[in-house]
C-alpha cells in the first residue's frame, strides 16, 4: 500500500517482505520538470506471515505529526516516531 502525509511531504510504500519504505516528496507545478522522490528511511520490524506470505498490510500517517502507523499480518502494530 502506498500512503501520502497530508501536511508533510512524506510518502510511505508497505510491501509484503515486512518493511515500510518512507520517501520524501516534490512535485512541481512545471509539468516539464520530473518530480523528486528521495529516499528517507526503511522501517523494518514486522515479520512475515508463514502460511500466506504477507508482511505489512496497512500504514497511515499521523495527521499532524511525522509518525507513522503501520500494521501487519503477524498481528502487531507499530507506531513509528522517527521518520
């Protein structure tokens, strides 16, 4: 899944291998300029389910805050403060 923060320019993609990749964002108003991804962090502590192979499932933004939510399917949440 992939989440965007709606006050900062963060952007987080959840696969199934367990981790959380966090990227900061620009896109500019020039369409002929590309936009800008840069990588910030990669959030690892959710294990992979064994029978089917999924990781994180979900992850959500803090609304005003830089934390992240993340929750997957082995069952736990995690709240991540420094992103």
């Amino acid at each position: 899944s992939v989440k965007y923060h709606t006050k900062y320019p963060l952007m987080a993609s959840a696969s199934d291998d367990g981790n959380v990749h966090i990227f900061h964002c620009t896109v500019y108003s020039d369409l002929m300029r590309n936009p800008l991804i840069v990588p910030v962090k990669i959030l690892r502590g959710h294990a992979i389910h064994k029978q089917n192979k999924l990781g994180v499932l979900t992850s959500v933004f803090h609304p005003t805050q830089p934390w992240i939510f993340t929750g997957g399917a082995d069952g736990r949440i995690f709240l991540w403060q420094d992103v």
